[in-house]
C-alpha cells in the first residue's frame, strides 16, 4: 500500500468519525462508504490510487480484522445467558450452516456458467457466514429482546471459523485442478483437529490473559492502560498461535474472546471496557478491508456481471439464508415474524471478503475463478447494499409486533385471573 493510499485511507477514517451518526441516520453504514471509495479511487481502470492485493499483507490484515472483531464480539457474550438459550444457536450452526452451504453449492454448480463444482463448493461456504456488524443497528438496538440479538451474534461469531475449514479445502481442490502448484494435497489434515486446536488455544489463552491481568491489577503491576493492551495481545496472540498450530485462528480468537469475558471478575472494570482496544482495531482495519473490497472484488463482480451471478445473489440472499433458518427452527416455537427477522438479518460481510480475497490470491484471475468471485462479489456488495438500508426500518417494525405481542398477552392474563377470581 503506497503512502498516497495510506493517506486517503486516514483521510476518509476522519471523515467518517464526523459524520457517522449524520450518515446512519440515513441508513448508510461504513462498509458502504469505504467500498464506494475503494471503487472510486482505487479501481484499476481508472482509479488514482494503487492498491496491490497479492501482497501478502493484505491477506493477514485481512485475517487479523476478523479475528479482532471476534474476540471483541465474543467477550461481551455472557456465558450465564447463553446456556439459557444454546439450543437456538445450535440449531443454527449445526443444521441451518450446513444446509446453507449445500444449498449455497448446489444453486452455484447450476446458475453459474464453466463453475467447477469445487469452485461451487467454495462459492457456497464463501458464502454461508453471516458479519453481525453489518447489522450492528440491528444488534446494539436495545428495543430488540436481548434473546435475539444475542442469537445472531453467536451465530456469525461462531460460523465463519466452522466454514473456514471447508473454504480451505474447496481451494485446494480448485488449486489442483487448476493445475497451481505450491498448494498442501487437498486430502490432508483434518477439519475437525483444526476446530478442536482452535478451541483448546482459545480457552487457554482467553481465561489465562484473564487470569493474568487479574492478578497484575490486584498487585499493581499493571500501568492504566496496560488492561486494554493485554486484552488486544490475547485477541491477537489467539489467533496466531492457533494458525502456527495449524488451528483454525478465528475460532481460536471468538472461544479466546468468551473465555476472556467468562474469566474477568474484576468489579471495577468492565469486561466491555477492557476489550475496547481490540475492538477499535479491528474497526479500524475494517475500514481498509471495505476499501480493498471495492478496489478489488467489486470491479471483478462488474467486470464478469452477467444476469444469472445477479440471480445467484439475489436467490443467495432471500432463499440460501432464510429457507435454512427457518428449517432448523422448526419446533422452536418462535413465531413467523421473529423466524424472519433472523433470516434476513444475515448479511455477508468481512468473513466473505476475506475467503474471496484468499481466491484470488492464490488462484488469480483466471476466467475459470473470475465468475465464482464475481458472484461472491456481488452478493455481498447487494448485502452491504441492503441490509445497511433495511437494518432501521425492519428492526422498528420487529418491535413493533413484539410490543403487539406483549400487548395483546396481558389483556388475556387479566381476563383469566377474572375468571378464576369469579369461579373462586
């Protein structure tokens, strides 16, 4: 990244701290801004500012914002809370994750034209994760029952670590194919002792950093920030251990996340206080993954648009999403309005960016990849697009009803304490 984009980049981050509550109050988030301004300054066509994408740093700074974002996702979590309600967010992850991904796949191999199908395979898990800070308003809207909002934080905290594994796997396949050398044989290593590394890190390192910094302050051996310094080293030391292990490092950083706000109990700081470093950080470099979003993969969605991508990422945002939800919650006894809410409310987010921007690192450009992540792309740019628009009215309108509801309860319970008071 050349010192002129660098510039741009801090430019825009001032702008937006500016005018971000005038901007959201129009609907339009962050993610949308910097992708606009990636297009527009940055695009390869025409645009003034160069941006080198196969550099690998672009890769880890991309890696490590999602990680950040877990952790400081994560570590707000109460533990208590979701025992009470685990059966939701498992029913979500364990069956509607996998049947989005199948769906996500089969659509794929169908709609989009000289598609292999580990390609499809990839288009498929890309885009099964859901980014909860693209529904940011959705979740820090305290009108929403709690129930809720915790479920679809859970949910996208936990999701993009269970798929990275299957991304990982359908590349390689791609790889091979494609006939690219210097990949690992697609059959080795095992998806199920990556998750299980990057649990075991992730509640290591999360309840020892809690541990630690405990102790540090009840024996003053910590300066005033030093809380918030090691509450950002255990959210990064998670996520690289666990990679150095051949973990999965973003399951690594949400477990090590949980773990951290579990083991924290100290009464005179906040857990979310404590984690506000990692959290402003990974804020920070999302901004620059939104801009290398729209330098890079939103010109590759233009540049291969065709009418069956747009019909992939149309079909993947109102039929892949909602019609597993709705599966798996079947026997939950939510009602149609709050089964819906949570369908909708899965946006595809920086998970997805970060697995396309993956492909095309390793795979290039090449016409046989450049349809899959155009169709990644454009489904979530649409994403961007409209659940940053919907986010406000829709969450309005689930309150409403939810206020119906409880309304229309009461009247009920009083009439039946009447009756029995008169039987009585």
């Amino acid at each position: 990244m050349s010192e002129a984009t660098f510039a741009v980049l801090a430019l825009l981050v001032l702008g937006w701290s500016v005018t971000s509550r005038l901007l959201s109050r129009l609907n339009v988030n962050a993610p949308l801004v910097f992708t606009a301004a990636g297009y527009v300054l940055a695009n390869p066509d025409w645009g003034p500012l160069a941006v080198e994408y196969e550099a690998p740093s672009i890769h880890v700074i991309a890696e490590l914002t999602l990680a950040l974002l877990l952790f400081a996702d994560a570590s707000r979590v109460s533990i208590t809370e979701v025992e009470r309600d685990v059966g939701i967010p498992a029913r979500l992850l364990g069956l509607g994750l996998p049947l989005a991904v199948v769906m996500g796949s089969l659509l794929a191999a169908w709609l989009l034209e000289d598609v292999s199908w580990a390609l499809a395979g990839f288009v498929g898990a890309t885009l099964a994760p859901t980014d909860a800070a693209l529904s940011a308003q959705v979740i820090n809207d305290e009108r929403i029952p709690m129930r809720i909002r915790r479920v679809l934080n859970v949910e996208s905290g936990l999701n993009d670590g269970i798929v990275t594994p299957v991304v990982t796997f359908t590349l390689a396949v791609a790889a091979t194919e494609l006939g690219i050398a210097g990949h690992h044989d697609p059959h080795g290593g095992s998806a199920v002792l990556e998750v299980a590394l990057g649990v075991a890190v992730g509640i290591t390192l999360g309840l020892g950093s809690a541990a630690l910094l405990r102790l540090g302050s009840r024996r003053h051996w910590i300066v005033a920030e030093g809380r918030r310094l090691g509450a950002l080293g255990a959210a990064l030391s998670s996520f690289a251990l666990a990679v150095a292990l051949d973990g999965n490092g973003f399951i690594a950083a949400f477990v090590a996340g949980i773990a951290f706000g579990t083991g924290w109990h100290d009464e005179s700081v906040r857990v979310e206080e404590v984690g506000e470093l990692p959290e402003l950080l990974g804020e920070v470099l999302s901004f620059v993954v939104w801009f290398l979003f729209g330098a890079v993969l939103v010109p590759v969605a233009f540049n291969n648009f065709a009418l069956l991508v747009l019909l992939y990422a149309l079909l993947s945002l109102t039929l892949v999403r909602p019609l597993p939800v709705a599966l798996s919650l079947v026997g939950t006894r939510l009602d149609h309005e709050t089964v819906l809410f949570v369908g909708w409310f899965g946006p595809r987010g920086l998970a997805s960016v970060v697995f396309a921007l993956l492909a095309v690192e390793e795979l290039g450009e090449t016409p046989a990849v450049a349809p899959a992540v155009a169709a990644v792309s454009l489904t979530v740019l649409l994403s961007v697009v409209l659940h940053g628009i919907t986010a406000g009215p829709l969450g309005s309108r689930y309150v409403r009803f939810e206020e119906g509801v409880q309304t229309a309860r009461r009247p009920r319970s009083r009439r039946s304490s009447h009756h029995v008071e008169s039987a009585q």
